[in-house]
C-alpha cells in the first residue's frame, strides 16, 4: 500500500487487483487488473501510478513479459510498458514538476519528456552505468549517475545539467574511488549536493567489507566525509534545511555525528546503541535510533540546541516513521520481519506514548498520511513529557546474571563504554567520570609523565661536558704535603682513567 507525497490518494495491491482511491471521501478513483502486483509508486502530482511485478516470460503470450506498467490515475489507462528485470531499480524516477522521467536501460539512462513516453528525448550513455538519481529539485534538472570500477579501474560518480551530456566538459562534477562494489546516492532537498555512500561485500580486515562516505556538490566541490571511527555506515540522512547531514557508523556502540556542508564536524552524538538517524519535516528534531537486532532505543535531540530531548525504548521495532505535525511517531512490529507481538505505537517526542494496537494476526504495514508542505509549522521545542493516559511501557530494571553471578555486581564488561556527546565531554571532570574513565585517564596522565621525564634524561645526557672535569672540594688529611700531591694529581689525569 502506498500514499501520494501529498496523501490525496491511497493505493493498495491484496493479490487480485491493484485500487487507488482519495482519501477525501474514500471514493475508488480507478481500478487496475494486475494481481501479481508487488511495488507501487506515484509520480510528484499524482499523475501517474507506476506497478512493478516479478519478470517472468510467458511462452504463449510474449507481450505480457513485460512487467513494468505506467497508468493513468485519473481513468487508469495504461500508458506504457516496460521490461524491467531487477527490482533493486525499477522505479521510474520523475522530476518534481513531471516535465522530465527516467529509467535505468542496459547501461543507459533513457529520459522522457512532458509526459511523452513514446519518444526517448535524451540518453545519457556511460559504460556499465549501474545506477543513477534524478534530483528532486526544479528546473534546472541535475543527475549523478554510478559506474563500479573493474579490472583495476576505480569506480566513479559524476552529475550532469540535463540535457547536456555529450563532451569532456559536460559533467559539472566527478568524484572517484576505489573499494567500492555498490554505491547509493543521496540528493539533498535543493538539488545542490549528493552523498555517495559506497560499500564493499567483504574486506580483509571485517566481515561487513569496507565502507566510505563521499561528498560532492554541482559545483564541483568533492570530499572524502571523516569519519570517527572504525567500522560499517549504517545510515546517512541530510537535514530537510539541506545544509548539513548526519551519519551513523562504526562497530557497536556506534557513532553518531552532524557534519555541515564543507564536511566538517558539527556535533559529535557520541556512541550508543543505534544504526538509524531520522529527521522530522521540520528539521527541528533529529531521531538516533537502534532497530532490527537491537533493544530498540530511541534518542530524540534538538537540532539547533544540540540537546537531548527524550529516551523511550520501543522493542521489537521493524517500522518508524515521523508524522506530517513533527511531534508525533509510529512504530510498529510487522510482518514477515516478525511474525509474533505484531502491532503499532504512537509516541510523542517528549518520550510519552500515546496510544498502543495489538493484533494477534499478522500486521504487514503501518503509515502515517503525508501531508502538503508548509501544512504544519515549525514549532518550539519542549523537553517536557506530555501527560498520557496509556500506561507507559517499562524499562527492563538490570541485564540478565547467570546463577553464579546473582547477588553481587558484575566484575566484566561485555562492550565498550559508550562516549559522551561533545556537549557534556567539557564538563566532563572527576566527579562525573566512571571509576573506568578515571583509571584510564590517570594511566595516560602517568604515561605522559613518565615520557616527558625520559625525554628530559635523555637531553641532559646529550648536553656537552667540559674537558677537564670539576674539582670536587676535597677533604684535608692534615698534612699539607699529602693534600698538595692529592690536588696535582687530580690536575693532571682525570679520575676515569685512574686504574
């Protein structure tokens, strides 16, 4: 089931017909016979429906191979149709005034013009082109397009000005890089920058391959994004304001950092238990969230005061999405990720939870309706937890003990402690540190210590020394006689060379 971006129409698939209808008044708008249907998609205003079903070839009927439907909304006509045999792409993609459709072809990117899909109005030709993005922004139209490296070759990425694609000069940026078998593009809302976030599927160092984040602009400005620490990117998002962007990687705890535009550290969310980063449509509050095999926490930050809002934990979520308002969340626990404890729960950002559905059935999806831009304002943020008349889910009070280890508290550690954010490292001091944090800054206070006093030994046995070595004062014996030989003794050979 899928909205419209704008949630006047709803369409739906349940294995026998595909059926859009206005959310208005719940009038059927169209009916279409495609039963096999399993991906839906709108175009920006709601023009078009496109269907995609599993490529299958039909040996009686070789017209009906083709798998890739575009119908009209409005009568449900079809328009066209296509072959399309990889699922991974096979929406088409429309600019967000529908002048201009594209869709990846046998390593060509073929572009559509007015809504006239008989005619191919412009290709973009690049060897084994694997994946392209149209932005979303208006005229003019940008496209970045990837091709994967091969035979020592490094892969790379360039953006182009639709239509103008033929000459050395016609990309307005291109960025390369090596260790790259996949890569997944990320327009930010102006259309002015994409993030390219390239993977490998293995690596000699970790089972998860290596993983890169580079940044490129239409203006030409590229750059490798620094990252904190070691391990897989999880999850990258730009900000709706389309200045700055945050990503979440590194092995678990993981790392959660807000970078600008010039790919330079913002706010560093220090580490925790997390893998996915959302924002509301207002770019007021940013969700840092752990989902899938992890407890399901939840951190709710004020974007412009970079300060933590709110920790409730929804377990066993498979599903999130922010509601249209900016204040409101679902999650909830679908099929077939999890077929058991189905369900869905509405929060509030605060950390309140507003309401709960249970279903001893499997539940497969759970959506907020969109809403039109500008629809719901920006507003201000409160840290208080709204009042709630739902009974609150409860924490788990302490991690499970083995028999052995009951009545007294744990002496080892699975995981590493997780790191501050930046706002609280500066008032980080003695009486906020754990006992482990205390340690370890006093064995490197020590370290540091002992290096400074071996480098101070070490130039002071260096330092020049005078030929003749300095007469201690020495002891009278009594006898002036004895005393002048002592002194002309020493005057004459220095004391190492005395056998």
């Amino acid at each position: 089931m899928l909205f419209s971006e704008d949630g006047s129409l709803f369409a739906w698939c349940n294995g026998q017909s595909v059926k859009v209808a206005a959310t208005a008044d719940g009038h059927v708008i169209c009916h279409i016979d495609k039963p096999k249907t399993t991906y839906l998609h709108f175009s920006p205003r709601n023009t078009f429906l496109a269907t995609w079903e599993p490529y299958a070839v039909n040996k009686n009927d070789p017209g009906s191979s083709q798998n890739l439907n575009i119908w009209y909304v409005k009568t449900g006509q079809l328009v066209k149709t296509f072959i399309q045999k990889k699922q991974a792409t096979w929406e088409p993609q429309w600019s967000c005034d529908e002048e201009i459709c594209a869709r990846n072809v046998n390593n060509e990117v073929h572009f559509f013009e007015k809504n006239d899909f008989s005619t191919i109005a412009n290709k973009l030709q690049l060897q084994k082109v694997a994946d392209f993005e149209l932005s979303t922004s208006p005229s003019p139209y940008h496209v970045a397009a990837y091709v994967p490296g091969s035979k020592g070759q490094p892969s790379f990425i360039r953006i182009f000005r639709y239509p103008v694609f033929a000459g050395q000069s016609a990309a307005l940026a291109n960025k390369s890089f090596f260790k790259a078998d996949k890569a997944d593009i990320f327009w930010n809302g102006k259309g002015t920058a994409i993030l390219a976030h390239t993977a490998t599927e293995t690596s000699a160092g970790s089972y998860y391959g290596d993983s890169g984040l580079h940044y490129v602009g239409i203006d030409g400005e590229s750059s490798l994004v620094p990252l904190g620490k070691n391990g897989p990117i999880y999850c990258v998002e730009w900000s709706p304001s389309s200045i700055e962007f945050c990503v979440v990687y590194g092995y678990m705890p993981a790392k959660a950092t807000l970078y600008n535009l010039k790919c330079e550290p913002v706010f560093d969310f220090g580490t925790g238990p997390r893998n996915l980063v959302y924002y509301n449509e207002q770019g007021t509050i940013i969700c840092l969230a752990g989902f899938g095999n992890l407890r399901g926490n939840m951190e709710f930050w004020d974007t412009k005061q970079h300060k933590l809002i709110s920790q409730p934990q929804s377990g066993d979520t498979t599903y999130f999405q922010w509601c249209p308002d900016g204040e409101h969340i679902v999650t909830a626990t679908t099929s077939p990720r999890l077929r058991v404890g189905n369900g869905f729960r509405i929060w509030h950002y605060t950390g309140t939870m507003l309401h709960e559905e249970s279903y001893s059935t499997e539940l497969w999806e759970a959506l907020w309706q969109p809403a039109k831009k500008g629809v719901y304002p920006e507003k201000r943020v409160v840290y208080k937890p709204i009042e709630s008349k739902v009974e609150q889910p409860q924490a788990k009070v302490a991690a499970y003990r083995p028999p052995g280890a009951r009545g007294q508290s744990a002496s080892f550690k699975v995981h590493e402690a997780n790191e501050l954010p930046s706002n609280m490292k500066k008032a980080e001091g003695p009486e906020t540190m754990s006992k482990a944090a205390l340690k370890n800054k006093k064995k490197r206070e020590a370290a540091k210590a002992k290096a400074k006093h071996d480098q101070e030994v070490g130039h002071a046995e260096k330092s020049p020394t005078s030929k003749t070595p300095a007469t201690n004062s020495l002891v009278s014996t009594g006898d002036p006689d004895v005393d002048k030989k002592i002194k002309n003794l020493l005057h004459q050979r220095p004391l190492p060379q005395i056998a």
